[in-house]
C-alpha cells in the first residue's frame, strides 16, 4: 500500500505555502522608518523637590537641584583624610610585648 501524504522527493516542504505578511506589499522595505530612539521626556522647567534619602546639606534650596559639586568636594575631602590618617598611623610594631605576657619564660613565646 502507497502513502500518499508523503510528499514526493522532488517537492519541498514550503512549496505549497504562501507568504501572507503584508511587508511584502512594500516595494522599498529599506524606506521603512524604524524608530530606533527612546522617548524622551519633554523638558520639565518645574522645580524638584529634594528626595528625603538626599542629604540636605546637599541640595541647593534656592535652584532646587543637587549641589553636586560639593557632593565632589566633601568626597575629595574625606578621600584626604583618611589617606593622610593612614599614612600617619601606623607604628612599627618592633618590640612590643604586652605587658602580661612578659612575666612568661621566652622558651613558651
């Protein structure tokens, strides 16, 4: 017995299928815009109001916008600091026994 929904060897499988996407009917699909941008919000001039996690040493009352330059400055401070603080710190721990270890026979240290 023969079966006959076998497609012969010489018929492709998509040989039958007709496209129905309606890209096909434009004649330059190149042409075709394409909005590649994200929207972007239109220009707000109101003022902001400062976000209750920002400090508000921080924000500058009178412009309503952070005051980003002395978020840098007060960064730059801290930086210094604490680089001149470890720099000054540190002592050669040459001996330097606690006192209450030196009552012990050096053969146990």
């Amino acid at each position: 017995m023969e079966d006959n929904n076998q497609p012969s060897s010489d018929a492709g499988l998509l040989d039958g299928a007709t496209a129905t996407d309606d890209t096909q009917s434009q004649a330059n699909p190149v042409a075709t815009a394409v909005e590649h941008k994200a929207a972007t919000p239109e220009d707000d001039d109101s003022p902001l109001e400062r976000p209750d996690w920002w400090p508000e040493n921080f924000w500058k009352k009178d412009e309503s916008e952070p005051d980003l330059e002395a978020i840098a400055k007060s960064w730059g401070d801290l930086s210094a600091s604490r680089s001149a603080k470890a720099n000054t710190n540190h002592q050669p721990m040459v001996n330097t026994i606690p006192a209450h270890l030196v009552q012990f026979p050096k053969t146990i240290l």
